[in-house]
C-alpha cells in the first residue's frame, strides 16, 4: 500500500508529503539477526517486499519480538527492474513449512504453519521462515495493521467491494452483507474481510477478500480527487503511516521517484501454489505445491514473473472460484 501511494504522489510531485512521512512512519530492524545483519538494498532493480499483517493486533506489541500476535496475511510483494508492476503473491496463513529455531539459524527445523514463526521470533522469524521456503531474499519488510486500514478506508470515503453470496457476518453486529457490489466504510469492510468460516473455501476466501480490498483501496486512491485535496490527502496519509511500520533501510523519498509509475491497475494478485488443506498431525494444514511453487518463487528471482504469469493462468482469483 505505501508503495502505491508514494508512486502516486511521486507522480505528482508532493515531496513535501513524501518527506513528511519519512518522520511519521514507525521503524523496525527485522534483518539484524539474519547473518549478522546485512544492508538495505538500493531500489535500483527488483525489489521483493514481504508484507506480514494482523487485523487484531494489539499496537502496544513489538514487531520485532516473539509474541502471541501471528499473522492473518503474509504476502511477498515482487517489483521488477521495470517498477511499472507488482506481483503480490498471498502466502496461505495455515502453508506447512519448516520453521528454522531462530532467525540465525540454517533452513529447516520443525514443521508448523508459517504464520507460528511471527509467533516464535518476531519479523525477523518471519523473514528467514519466508526465505527459507522461497529462496528469495527479501529486501523489505512492511508490517501492516489492518485495524488500521478503518481509517484507511474511511479518509477515502470507503471503497466498493463485490459480495459473491449474501453472508451474515458472525461477529457483532452481525452485519449482512448482499450479494453484488457494496459500497462498504472502513467497519464494514474489515468485517468482510475478516469472513471466512461461512464459505466452502474458508481461509481462502477471507485471502482472496483481503487481495480485493486491498486493490480497491488502492483504485480509490487513484480515481478520486485524494491528490488534490490537501485536507483529504493529509488524512490519508496520516492513516495510512499510522497503520504500517517500515524497516529502517525503507527509503521513502527514494521509493517515490523510483515507482512514480506503479498504480493500482498494475498490481497482479497471485496465491501460492498449494495442494489444498490436509490434517496433519490432527491439525487442518495447507500443502504447498512444490513443483510449481517451486517455479514461481525461481521466477521471483530471477525477475521473470511476467513470463511465469503468462504461462500459467490467471493470476487474480475470481470471487466464487
């Protein structure tokens, strides 16, 4: 989100905003315990981002430390040498990977589902856990809030989201939500998003809302007048800052001018490849599939992901499907 926001304002030339959020924005140091720690990648050529987020998370609890906070999303955003696109491929919560003992140590150790290592250690976990079951280096890391994204949602005037089936919501107030387009404010839409048990699909479905919100929240910052109004464009920002936290290394200065031509419409959404949930060890897991995940994340490194995208299907799940 924060990179589609600096390539809109990068296109508009609002540096002083751009400045501005280098100050507001919280900071974090997730790469210190992975091989004594290593430099930030300039953003000269691709960039691979890992986006970890929690819309239940308790804003007083460290990022960097282990804690019983785990995360709901674990997305690896890919930006190309180009910086015209991004690739943000959506991790399965629940994927069973091997979860090294600590961010120091070598790949492997126990298996669990991948969002116990935000658990375990913290981002820096989550960073080598990701690693290690990619072989992609991740440069960035982005720590995002999504109890915040209400007053994301809400400085745009909400966004329009599409509702595949008429669901009652199972949290209070228990909202209903009718098939077709809703036009939904930042309550309404985190409740959505936060749906799941309600559909045949479960964790996937709530994955797939959150791809949805995600992209419609970066349209609307786009298509209306947000840039042109300070004052709507100073609490969007503010919202936004306030719901994310950066690693140091995170130039946002430099970001702006480097993806001043990335917009909504450029962002291809991409699941992981898996083989669907099993039990495994009496718990519901899901099974990566590891030839073809095998492929993409090779094509993630290589900065082939166009080419990968084009041999295989399409890369944004349908709602429904």
């Amino acid at each position: 989100m924060v990179v589609v926001v600096l390539g809109l304002l990068g296109a508009g030339g609002l540096w002083a905003y751009v400045n501005g959020l280098d100050d507001d924005i919280a900071r974090t140091d997730p790469f210190s315990e992975i091989t004594g720690g290593r430099p930030a990648k300039t953003v000269d050529g691709s960039l691979n981002i890992l986006m970890v987020g929690s819309d239940s998370r308790d804003p007083d609890t460290p990022v960097d430390k282990s804690s019983q906070w785990r995360a709901d999303t674990i997305i690896v955003m890919h930006i190309p040498a180009s910086h015209d696109e991004a690739y943000l491929v959506s991790i399965p919560r629940d994927l069973y990977v091997p979860i090294p003992e600590s961010a120091k140590a070598d790949c492997g150790g126990q298996r669990g589902k991948i969002n116990a290592a935000f658990a375990f250690g913290g981002l820096p976990l989550a960073v080598r856990t990701v690693e290690c079951f990619t072989d992609v280096r991740i440069d960035h890391v982005m720590a995002i809030d999504f109890g915040g994204f209400k007053e994301v949602t809400d400085a745009l005037g909400g966004v329009d989201l599409n509702v595949e089936r008429t669901t009652k919501s199972i949290h209070k107030p228990y909202r209903t939500f009718k098939k077709g387009v809703n036009h939904m404010d930042g309550a309404e839409a985190l409740d959505w998003i936060r749906q799941r048990k309600q559909f045949p699909d479960g964790d996937f479905a709530r994955m797939r809302h959150q791809q949805e919100f995600l992209k419609a929240l970066m349209d609307k910052a786009a298509s209306t007048g947000t840039l042109t109004n300070p004052k709507k464009l100073n609490s969007f920002l503010q919202a936004v800052t306030d719901a994310v936290t950066v690693d140091d290394g995170f130039s946002l200065v430099d970001m702006a001018v480097q993806f001043r031509s990335l917009r909504g419409e450029n962002l291809k959404f991409i699941t992981s490849p898996h083989n669907g949930s099993q039990t495994i060890n009496g718990e519901s897991v899901v099974v990566s599939n590891k030839e073809k995940a095998l492929a993409m994340y090779e094509a993630m490194a290589n900065d082939t992901m166009k080419e990968w995208v084009t041999a295989n299907a399409s890369p944004t799940p349908k709602a429904g499907s």
